[in-house]
C-alpha cells in the first residue's frame, strides 16, 4: 500500500492512461476511481488503465475498473486494461471482466483495442 502511485498522461488520440503501481485495494481504490473520475469529467471518452505494475488487485478495484467502463461507455467511449500479471488475469477470467473490458498485454495492444472497438475517433 505504501508504494502505491497513479500516473496520468493522454496520448496523441486523445486516450486518458492512468497508469497503476503497487496494490489496488479497499485503501487505494479510491484514488483510481478519483483519477478516472476526474479524466472523464474532464472530457475523456477513453481509459486506458496500465495496471503492469500492479502486483494486487481486490474486488474494490475490479468495481472501479467496472464503474469506469459503465461512465465512459454511454458517451461512445471505452476502457481498457494493461495486465502482465497471471493471477490478475485468471481474476479477470474467473470473474467475467475479461469477455466485457479489452485486456491487453501492452499499452499498444490496449489503445489497438479502442481503436478496433470504434472508441477511439480520430482527430
């Protein structure tokens, strides 16, 4: 918990990535939520969350992930995940998120999913 950290950039097509260190869990998943929140209040239509170096993930950030698809998604945008992580992955399968959210192995891989998807529109 404490080495978590969150950082924020947009990429050149305009795709809010949050990228994600440490542990996500009932103390920290706030925080994301936070920075998703204020991202989309800000006008962003996509999310990229980089969770590479995320080592944790409970089920108070599998309902962030979740909560910020559902905002984005009405607008015409989308979320998607970064995981290396196994046992993260085998949470995404067990619980369904992988068959509703885009899970990618790099961040190209993510914004490649937003683009096939029709999310990302260019400028």
């Amino acid at each position: 918990m404490f080495d978590f950290q969150l950082r924020s950039e947009i990429t050149e097509d305009g795709v809010h990535v949050i990228a994600v260190t440490g542990e996500v869990d009932l103390f920290t998943a706030p925080d994301l939520r936070q920075a998703a929140s204020d991202a989309i209040d800000a006008g962003a239509q996509c999310v990229v969350v980089d969770l590479t170096d995320t080592r944790f993930l409970d089920s108070t950030g599998l309902g962030v992930l979740i909560g910020i698809a559902k905002r984005v998604r009405p607008a015409g945008g989308d979320l998607a995940i970064v995981n290396t992580d196994e046992t993260t992955a085998n949470t995404f399968a067990i619980t369904g998120i992988d068959g509703v959210i885009p899970i990618a192995r790099t961040r190209a891989e993510a914004l490649q999913a937003l683009r096939d998807a029709g999310a990302i529109r260019t400028r």
